[in-house]
C-alpha cells in the first residue's frame, strides 16, 4: 500500500464529514432528486444516510480509528475491486472509505440502485484533498485486481466465491439485526427500536428484522411506544408489502398481530419480509444469550440494553443505522484486511 500520511487524512475526512452533516444546496438537490432513479430513496432516508456518514467522519473518531492501524508501509498500493450493495443510501461509502485510508486503489463497481451518490461524495473529497483522486476509478467490470470486497445475498456469495476465491477476500452474504427486549423498556427505547425496525424502511442489514421476548411477553406497550413511526405506511412500496403479507396471512390464517403499519409474527427466523418484524420467546437471559450466540453467523449486530455476552456488536436502541467508523460488517476488520494486503 502507498504510504499514508495520517494527518492529512484525517483532515481530509474529517472535511468531508463537515460538508455531509450540513449539506449545501448542490448536495440537497441531489439528495431530493435521487426518489426519482429509486422509489425506497426518500429525501429523508437519503439525508438521514449522508448525514450519518457527516457524524462518522468526525476528527475524534478518525484519530482513534487510524491510530491501530499501521499505516506507514510504502509498499506500491494494491487494486482492491468493490462490489458494493445497494439496499440503502451509500452503504458502501464505508469500503471504500477503507481502501482510501490504507493507500490502495479502489476499483468501485457501485450498484444501479445507488450509484449517483457515491460518485457525488467522492468528488467532493477530490475537492477538498485531490491526491485522492488517482485512489478509485469506477468501472463496469472488474478486472486486473489484487483483492475484492463484495456483499450480496447468499446466492450472489457462491458466484463471488467461484469467481473471486483465488485472490485475498471478503465476501459478504445476508445478515440480519436482531433486538432482545426484557420487558422494562421505557417508552423512549422502545420508539427508539422503531428507527432500528423502520429507517431505512428495513432494508437494511442492520435494521431489526427479529425481536426476542420474554415468555409472556405483551406487545400492547410496544405497539403504543412506535405510534409515532406510522407515516411509514404512507410510502407507496412499503404499502404494497404491508398489504401484501397482510392478505397472505390473513388467507392462511397465519397467527399474527398488527397495528396498521407493521405485523409482528412468532416464527423462529431471523429474516423478515419488509412491513413484518418476527419474534421468538425466551425463557430467561442465559437461555436468550445462547440463542444469539448460535446464530452469531446470521446476526449483523443485537440491540439491547441487557448484560450480554455475545460475539456480535451489540448497540443501544435506535443506534443499530448508526455504526461508527469501527463497526465493520460482519464482524470482519476491513482496515486489517487491507492494511496487510
């Protein structure tokens, strides 16, 4: 990797950051215009994506971040490809974010779904510091590369697995977000679950797709605690799925509870249809802890305020769309990765 100096980056990023949290109106009229390439892009979910990446790239945060990474080595910088997602507004801004920092070259094939934005936040660190310029290049197919870093379902991983095995890897299949409540949450957490179920409109891999509940747990509470998230209902393909598995269910007679924007169905899965929140019953913590652990390798990150001990990252109500620069997908180190290609 080419050698990096750190400051500067931090400076650079940090920049960056500034811009994203508070928008300018050339940014805003992309934000506002991007409903028009994909329905599930609102003017809200779009600002609430860049704006999270704003917080992200704070100076604080960069320091402690690039500070365990040796990042002085100035071995020639590799060509790593990206395959990125595009379920949610920018959710691969953190891939390339890492190539950057270890002086590689990103070779970004961005999704149909999501690729304007991307091309727009990386101009604008260009702007501000251009020897990132010769550090990415967008392409349509990826070839003559070192290493690759792709996310997909788990049918698309086996194709990664077959065409990309042969080099150094990171192949990501389908997680899911789980949240283990106890019973004595505050209405304030359990609104703040809502952001974790519905931001996003739940298509992404750390929104919560599952709750666990104590057994006898009621939901009445829960139900009034979420009230507030109900202009959900109002987007027209979050709708069409709502009314969807409504009609499913109420055809097969499938057990379920609803409140007028969301069902909550017990079924031992972790993943979910959009408009549906799954849950299963534990019968005490230890019990609870066990479950999580064996479905460690499904689970993106567990929300919950209860004492866990866990291989996965465990975050506070409403924080599950809010990951920190250390918070890498999967559990896996994309900065070791990198770092020692």
């Amino acid at each position: 990797m080419s050698k990096i100096n750190t400051i500067s980056a931090i400076n650079s990023f940090s920049g960056l950051g500034k811009q994203l949290q508070e928008p300018d109106s050339q940014l805003m009229a992309i934000i506002n215009d991007e409903q028009y390439h994909n329905a599930w892009f609102t003017p809200e979910s779009v600002l609430r994506a860049v704006t999270a990446i704003g917080k992200m790239l704070n100076e604080a945060d960069l320091q402690t971040w690039l500070s365990k990474y040796n990042l002085d080595n100035s071995k020639p910088g590799k060509k790593v490809g990206l395959i990125l997602a595009g379920n949610i507004p920018l959710v691969g801004f953190h891939d390339v974010l890492c190539v950057l920092a270890t002086g590689n070259h990103a070779l970004i094939k961005a999704s149909s779904q999501d690729a304007r934005l991307i091309k727009q936040v990386l101009q604008r660190l260009v702007d501000i510091d251009d020897s990132f310029a010769d550090q990415f290049s967008f392409v349509e197919r990826l070839v003559d590369f070192d290493a690759i870093i792709a996310t997909g379902s788990n049918n698309s991983s086996r194709y990664f697995d077959y065409y990309f095995g042969k080099v150094p890897n990171i192949i990501r299949k389908n997680r899911n977000s789980i949240a283990l409540l106890t019973g004595t949450e505050t209405t304030e957490e359990l609104f703040n679950l809502g952001h974790d179920i519905f931001d996003y409109y739940g298509l992404g891999c750390r929104n919560v797709s599952k709750l666990l509940v104590p057994e006898g747990y009621i939901f009445n509470f829960f139900f009034e605690s979420i009230e507030d998230h109900k202009a959900i209902i109002h987007h027209h393909k979050y709708n069409n799925n709502y009314d969807y598995n409504k009609s499913i269910y109420l055809v097969n007679s499938d057990k379920h509870l609803d409140n007028g924007f969301l069902m909550v169905k017990e079924d031992e899965r972790m993943a979910s249809p959009l408009s549906v929140v799954y849950f299963s019953y534990y019968t005490d913590l230890p019990a609870a802890q066990q479950l999580l652990t064996e479905q460690s390798e499904n689970i993106q990150c567990i929300v919950t305020t209860a004492l866990i001990n866990v291989p996965n990252q465990v975050v506070g109500f409403g924080h599950s769309q809010q990951p920190a620069l250390w918070d890498y997908a999967d559990g896996i180190d994309t900065m070791h990765f990198l770092a020692n290609l």
